[in-house]
C-alpha cells in the first residue's frame, strides 16, 4: 500500500509544477470564407495531451504550456490546420477548409431524367388501394422508363443531383477528467449498419462520409468468443486494459458484455409482421429484389409455431397475407416474390397497420415483432421523426419490437432508420449484400429475434487515483444522464440471444505529465477534489437490466484492477476490437486517431484475425487495404 501512496504523492508534485508553467491560450475556430463557427473542434498542443473543444460559437480557452510551440486544430469534415505560435501569443483564429465531397460511381445504367415520384413527377404507374387489399404490392414502374443509379454523392447532393441519403452529424465524445465528472453513463448498441454501410461504400471504391462511420458499430461488428453467462444473470460482464496503440502514452480500456445462449427449439413463438416498403424509389437490384431474398432466407428458419404477416406500403398501405403459420413457407415465399414497385412512399401509414396486425396476433408468451425493410425515405402521411417516434414509443410499451433493416443507395435515410429502431427496442442492419441478409436471419437467428435483456445501461466510475481525465470511444448517439442509470423509465438499448457488445475507453494515467490539465473547464471552487478508495482499482462498471417481461431494472457490478500491457500481449479479440476502433476514427479523420496509420491497423488486425470461421475478420482487411488505396496512404511501407 506504500508504493501507491508513493504514486499518488509523485502525482501530486507533477500536477503542481505542470500547472506553476501553464498559459492560457482563447480563440475562434471557424470555417474559411464564410467565418461560420465550427463546433466540436478539438485544439491542442501538437503531440501532447493539452486540447480544448470549440463551444458553439466556435470558442475555447486552451491550457497550454510555456514557450513557443505547436497547435493543430481538427474538426470532422474539415482539412486539419496547424499553427505556429510564439512565446508571447495569447489569442487566436483558426480557418478551416471543409474537406471535398465525395464523388459518387455511377452505374453504366446513366440516371435519367425520369426518376421515381419520390422526387419529382414521372410517368410511373401507381395501382387503386383496392389492389394492394386484394393481394398484391402496390405499383408498376410505365415501360421500363425509370433508370436505376447504383451510388450517391455525399448528402447534401449539388444542385442537380438526386444524391439525398442523410447521416446525423456525430459529435466525437472528448476528455473528461476523473477528479470532475468520475461517471460515463452510456446506452448498449447492438447495431451493425453503419459497418456494413461503409463496406458498401468501400466496395465501390470511395470513401464514406464522416458522418456514416459510428466507431461503435464498427466495433461491435464483429463475433467475439466471450464467456456466455453461467449464473441467473442472462449477461456477463468483462473488463481488460491494455497500451493504446494510437496514442501509446495512454491505456485503452476494453468492457465486454455476452448474451447467454438459448437452443433454437427452446425459444418462444414468434409472432412476427413483415412491413414491405414497395414505392418507386424500391426499384433498384439492391432493394426489393434484395429483400425479398432476404425475408426469404428468414422464412426457412420459421417454425410451425411461429407466424408471418406481410404488409406492404406505398401510395397507402394493404395487408397481402394474413399471420400465417411458419409451416406454410410455400405461401409465404410466394406473397413475397408476388411483390412490386409503385408509388409514393406512406411508411407511417404502413408502420400503424403493421403493429395492429402483430397486437391482433399476440399471445401471452409470444416474441412479438415488426420487421421494416425500407431505404427511409418516408415522404407521404406520416414521416416525420416525431410522429412516427411517438407511435412507435406507444407500440413499445405494449411488447411490440421494431427492427429495421436498411437497403440501396442514392437516397438512403440512415438517420431516420437508426432512430426508428432505437425507440421500438429493435435492431438496425443495413443490408448490403445477400451474406450480410444470411448472417442477420440465419447465423444470428436468435440475436436478431429474441430479446434476453431489455434496457441495458452501462455506468462506469473512474478511480482519480490511477485516471486522470478518460474518453469513450464511441457512443456518441447513445449517451446518458448520470441520473438516468438507475431511473427504469429511460429507454436504453436492448440484447438479443448471444449478442456480445464492446466498449473502448481510452484512457489518461494519472502519472502521465503530459496528460496533466486536460480538463477542459475551469478548477472548481467549491468541489471537494480529493483522491480517495481502493487504489489498486482503475475503475467500477455497473450494468443495469430488465428481463423481456418485467419493468424493474437489474444491478451486476464489475471492477477492473490496474494492469499494464502492451496491445499485442491482449487477447485475439482485444486486438480486433482495437483495429475496428482504429479503423473507424482514421475513416473519420478523428481528432483523436493519434499517430496511427492504416498499415498499423492492417498489422493489428492480421495478428488478431484467429478462427474467423465465417470470415468477417478477413473481409475487414480486405476493407482496410480499399480504404488505404483510396485515401492514397500507400507510402507507408
């Protein structure tokens, strides 16, 4: 116990001669030629650990150390600036180039000047209502005479263009030192759209936008080999740390959690509604006829106690197969290769008639679901997020899910599915490609369908003694209120059967000179600053759970004892958590990549690549390779 009081004691001197040499440095962050504020932009000093983050008005107030030096300015969507700043400057003012749009690969099949009604008007031939209630989708596109485009430009589109898919701006989680804001109160997130979205943008040969790369889901792509759970608790907890690779003065900090597994035959009935979006803009390959042979592969998983729905939606919304029995495939894959496009897009519509036919079909015990398949672009009746958060919030509470899978491109609504999903307690997949279809409803049957714990919240608390300021990785949409841990009323996100999530903190030692002073708001004066409890301990992870049936939230408890490793001594699995992270805030040229390169990524993610019996770890190398050719990072040798 000596030596960590020795430490602490050491800490202390540091923290004391690093603030007597400290400056204050103020200035603006804003963008080139049009001087608008640039928020979230991270300063600092050029290889230390001092940094600011702008305010809305594009503001900050830097800590920074004596003597000329270095500072670089980094904000997402924009060229990184450096500036040299003598002894004496106090003030400053950034200006930022936005970064390019990038360009889209268009198919040999050139967009037309006809385009579906979801646009503008076209000859498209759009079927009675009384047709879509007697059996059939709604919709023929006239002659042929609406093109299919394979690929977008980064939304917003140039005038001209008919590129509107549309990302919410992510706003990268900063610093926060320990002494100040000890807790991290955050929302699991099973999701993998945002991966398989920017597989597809990679495949095609560009760069995805800033905006559509979620460090989180990136991550939790992937399949993990942790422990299933052994007690009466349907989660296991993990905590391990090792040396950031990206910034190798700080720890990286891994919290795995693992769903318990069920047998297939032992999961309850479903009673499950297909919601079939079928308007014009569904047209392309890679949208209905993609999901039709993706419900299709669902459909042989069905059991006889299981049972199908099929609603459609376009210019309105029809049911075209009544809850049918899993035992009848034949007449489900019939209604859903019948399907066809046609018409504007009324997805409210079609989501309020969907959960009354799952809530007609019910059962005590039965896993009640709604399955939307659709590229979001909602644009008749009821679509905006407000509406159609409300009805869903209301459906939730009665024990019907939603899940969503996302399908095309051009004029994909990522924010508006994430969002769907999250509020009806389902998952969001965008389905790229036919494997991606198989893995949601065949290998991962029960993860997608069958939920074991409900709002999952994770709240962890950092020991001053051993961190001084930390950061998640990730997250950024799933953040909550400290107060919100304990509260049952707050919604948070959901695990299926077997699911595993990660979570990656990176991490300032309290040791670390360098990293003295990261706290981006003022000394309090009244606070009670004190370092005290069980040294030995880096930090406590809480998890609370509700089982699928019951209001009443759940507490495990988990601690991490202090350990130092380097990241190629840490597990198989650490190591691809690691290069996933990496991965993703390199796409998104975060402020906080460090000094890594995608060499170093492709090293790391090689050393941890294992079994992979379904190959998902090598694809990502693959992927790594495209974006490095892309991004012209191939000096690196």
């Amino acid at each position: 116990m000596q030596k960590y009081f020795s430490l602490l004691l050491l800490s202390c001197l540091i923290v004391i001669q690093a603030t007597a040499q400290l400056r204050v440095i103020t200035g603006r962050v804003q963008e080139k030629g049009s001087h608008d504020a640039i928020r979230h932009a991270v300063v600092r000093v050029k290889g230390t650990d001092y940094m600011a983050a702008s305010d809305k008005n594009g503001r900050f107030t830097l800590k920074a150390p004596s003597g000329a030096l270095t500072l670089e300015a980094i904000a997402t969507g924009y060229h990184n600036v450096e500036m040299q700043i003598t002894a004496g400057r106090s003030s400053v003012v950034f200006n930022m180039s936005p970064l390019p749009v990038p360009l889209a690969i268009i198919e040999d099949q050139a967009l037309q000047e006809v385009v579906v009604s979801a646009y503008m008007p076209s000859p498209v031939s759009t079927p009675p209502v009384t047709q879509m209630l007697t059996g059939k989708a709604a919709g023929v596109v006239a002659n042929g005479s609406v093109k299919r485009r394979s690929h977008i430009i980064s939304s917003p589109a140039p005038a001209g263009r008919f590129d509107t898919e549309d990302y919410s701006p992510v706003n990268e989680n900063i610093f926060h030192a320990a002494t100040e804001q000890p807790l991290s109160t955050f929302s699991i997130d099973v999701d993998r759209a945002s991966y398989s979205n920017v597989r597809r943008y990679l495949n095609q040969g560009v760069l995805p936008p800033q905006d559509a790369v979620r460090v989180e889901e990136m991550i939790n792509y992937f399949d993990y080999n942790y422990k299933a759970p052994a007690g009466k608790d349907p989660v296991s907890i993990y905590t391990d740390m090792a040396v950031c690779p990206w910034n190798t003065r700080h720890q990286l900090v891994r919290i795995a959690l693992k769903g318990k597994e069920v047998d297939a035959r032992d999961l309850p009935p479903s009673n499950l509604v297909f919601l079939v979006d079928v308007s014009g803009s569904m047209e392309a390959e890679n949208k209905l006829p993609l999901v039709k042979r993706a419900f299709a592969a669902l459909v042989q998983q069905l059991r006889p106690q299981d049972r199908v729905a099929v609603v459609v939606y376009a210019g309105a919304a029809g049911v075209v197969l009544p809850s049918t029995s899993g035992s009848e495939k034949k007449k489900i894959l019939e209604t859903m290769e019948s399907l066809q496009v046609g018409g504007s897009t009324a997805g409210g519509e079609g989501i309020k008639l969907a959960y009354k036919i799952a809530t007609e079909n019910r059962s005590a015990k039965s896993n009640n679901r709604v399955i939307l398949a659709t590229d979001g672009d909602f644009n008749v009746g009821a679509s905006s997020d407000g509406e159609l958060q409300r009805i869903i919030e209301k459906e939730r509470q009665q024990g019907v899910f939603l899940s969503v899978l996302g399908f095309g491109m051009g004029n994909y609504k990522d924010n508006k599915l994430e969002l769907l999903a999250d509020k009806g307690n389902g998952n969001y997949a965008y389905i790229d490609n036919f494997e991606e279809a198989r893995r949601t409803f065949v290998t991962e049957f029960g993860g997608t369908l069958f939920t074991i714990a409900k709002d999952v919240k994770l709240q962890v608390e950092f020991n001053p003694a051993f961190v001084q300021s930390y950061r998640l990785v990730g997250y950024e949409n799933r953040m909550l209120e400290n107060e919100d841990f304990n509260n049952d009323k707050k919604d948070a996100g959901d695990m299926g059967v077997g699911h595993t999530v990660t979570a990656l903190y990176e991490i300032i030692s309290a040791t670390d000179k360098a990293g003295k002073d990261v706290s981006w708001v003022d000394p309090l004066k009244y606070q009670q600053t004190t370092v005290v409890g069980h040294l030995p301990e880096v930090l406590t992870v809480k998890l609370r759970y509700k089982l699928p049936d019951e209001d009443k939230s759940r507490l495990m408890q988990q601690v991490l004892p202090y350990n130092r490793q380097q990241i190629t001594e840490a597990s198989e699995d650490f190591r691809m958590a690691t290069a996933a992270a990496a991965f993703g805030q390199l796409l998104r040229n975060s402020a906080f990549k460090g000094d890594i390169t995608y060499k170093d990524v492709l090293q790391l993610a090689s050393s941890a690549k294992g079994e992979d019996k379904e190959g998902y770890r090598a694809e990502f190398i693959q992927l790594v390779k495209k974006a490095r050719l892309v991004n012209k990072d191939t000096d690196q040798e």
